[in-house]
C-alpha cells in the first residue's frame, strides 16, 4: 500500500473514531441528581448511542411525578394486547397524517368532550357508536344547549 493510502486510510480511521466518542456523554459529566435517577445504566453507560445517552439525561432532568406518570403510562401500553396496540398505533398514523386544520379541530372537539361532566362522557362513549349520523348530530346538539356549544 503506497504511503498515501495509508495516509487516507489512517485519516479515515482516526475520523471515524474522533466522530463515533465525540458526541458521547461521559457518566461523570452528568450531575449528582441526573446520576442517581439513572443510577441502574451506570455499567452499560459507555456503550450506549449518544442519541440513547442524550434521551436518558433528558428523563433524569424530568420532575419525579411526570416520570411515575410517565411509566405509569407505559405499564398500561404494555398491558394492553397486541392487536389493541397496533390498532392504537395506526389510528395515531392516521392521526399524524392528517392536515395541521383538521388536526386542530380533533384537539377542539377532544377538549370540548373532556369538559363535559364525566357522567355525560361515559353515556357519550357507550353511546356513540350505536347511532347513526342524525343521531348523534342531535344528541351533540343537545349537549351543547346544556353545557355550551360544540365546536363543530
């Protein structure tokens, strides 16, 4: 191998390296608090992505009750079946596909059921699915002459 070769190759080389331990966050540069909260990846912490690494410090930085939130959370997407998941998943695929106006009015409506009484969303949810478009227009309508319009 001519000397130049070597030369690119060992820049290459070096390059690789310089990049792949450039990004990473060393444990110790992580405060006090952070390392406690991930005290249980301290072994592994060298060998993890930057990317994996960066997201970790992040939830250490989060308050305690929305991490117990948080993990509450993923119990429960852990609990449900397989099928309920994929079925959430596409709906939320869908979701995101969505343009950015029809996706505000989603959140409108969503915040609009969410303010009704609890007893009114339960009725809601059982409901809803058993009436026709007439229905449920009327049913809305009724709705909002007790508790404020809807944003249709």
């Amino acid at each position: 191998m001519s000397a130049r070769k070597r030369l690119i190759v060992g820049l290459l080389i070096y390059g690789w390296f310089t990049l792949s331990w450039a990004g990473s966050l060393s444990w110790t540069s992580l405060s006090t608090q952070e390392q406690a909260v991930l005290k249980e990846f301290e072994a592994e912490w060298p060998n993890y992505p930057t990317a994996k690494q960066e997201a970790l410090k992040r939830w250490a930085g989060l308050p305690a009750s929305q991490r117990a939130q948080i993990r509450s959370q993923y119990t429960q997407w852990n609990s449900l079946p397989p099928a309920r998941r994929s079925s959430l998943q596409r709906k939320l695929e869908y979701y995101r596909s969505l343009p950015v106006q029809k996706r505000e009015k989603i959140k409108k409506w969503r915040n609009w059921i969410k303010g009704l009484p609890l007893m009114e969303q339960q009725k809601l949810r059982e409901q809803w699915s058993q009436l026709n478009n007439g229905e449920r227009k009327q049913y809305i309508q009724e709705l909002a002459k007790k508790y404020g319009a809807a944003p249709l």
